[in-house]
C-alpha cells in the first residue's frame, strides 16, 4: 500500500513539475504572432501613385534606367504592422561587392494595400549584376523576387 501512495505522489509531483515547467519555457523570448501575409511581390519600372501597383512589369533593366521599383501586395495587416525591405546587390560586375546591402526602406501600417518601393541608380548608373529585394514582416523574413541588371 505504501508502494501505491508513494507510486500516485511520485506521478503528482511530476505533473505539478511539468505545469509550472511547460510555460515557463515560452518566456525566454519575444512571442510574435501576425495575421499579416505578403504577395504579389514584382518587379517594375514604375509604380502607380495612388494604389502602388505595379508599372512596367519586368525582372531585367538597363545600367540607364531611371528607377528600378518593386510592389508587394499586403493583406490582413493588423495596424502598426512593420515592413521592411532589403535591397540586396547579390553579384556581378563590382566584384569587390558580393550580398551587399545597398538599401533599407520601411513603414509601418495596417491592411490590405500594395506597398511600393523603389531606388534611383547611382550617379555612373547600375552595376551589372544580379540582385534581390527582401521583404520582412515584423522583423521575420517573409519573401524575396529577384531581378537583374544588363
């Protein structure tokens, strides 16, 4: 009988052990949740000024060209959400420049709208090249689209 009694506290302190235990371990660190998604993310000449759509659909561009922009749509975005953008020059002609970044631009809002952003070629214009812009949601990675300098 004392086997019995002894077995049944055993198993209580157990359990009372892994109530406390089990929650305690979620604190360690910051605890993220978001409705917020990404799509759509492209590739453009242009950006329409009132929806922020994409203008002039394309992946490749010239070392001339006047702007390089890209659109994402967002959706389900509580407010205060923040995105984020990394434009990264991945490889090509400026060899001493491998996954660089060139720029960040972010925002902070809510809903479901195409955001929009762009860069303007440095002053002897763009470096050959590969590249990618890097989208993130709230500080997590969320998607990237690629594109190309010739």
């Amino acid at each position: 009988m004392k086997i019995k009694k002894l077995y049944i506290a055993a198993i209580a302190i157990c359990a009372l052990g892994a109530m406390i235990a089990i929650p305690l371990t979620g604190c360690r660190g910051e605890i993220s949740f978001t409705t917020a998604s990404l799509s759509e993310a492209t590739m453009c000449s242009d950006l329409d000024s009132v929806t922020g759509e994409p203008v002039g659909t394309t992946n490749t561009f010239t070392t001339d060209a006047p702007k390089i922009c890209c659109s994402v749509k967002l959706s389900h975005a509580p407010d205060e959400t923040e995105v984020k953008a990394d434009w990264i020059y991945l490889q090509g002609e400026a060899a001493d420049l491998t996954n660089y970044l060139i720029d960040s631009w972010n925002t902070t809002t809510g809903g479901e709208r195409y955001l929009g952003t762009y860069m303007t070629p440095p002053d002897n214009g763009w470096p050959r090249g590969d590249y990618k812009v890097v989208f993130y949601i709230d500080g997590k990675e969320k998607l990237s689209v690629p594109f190309t300098v010739k």
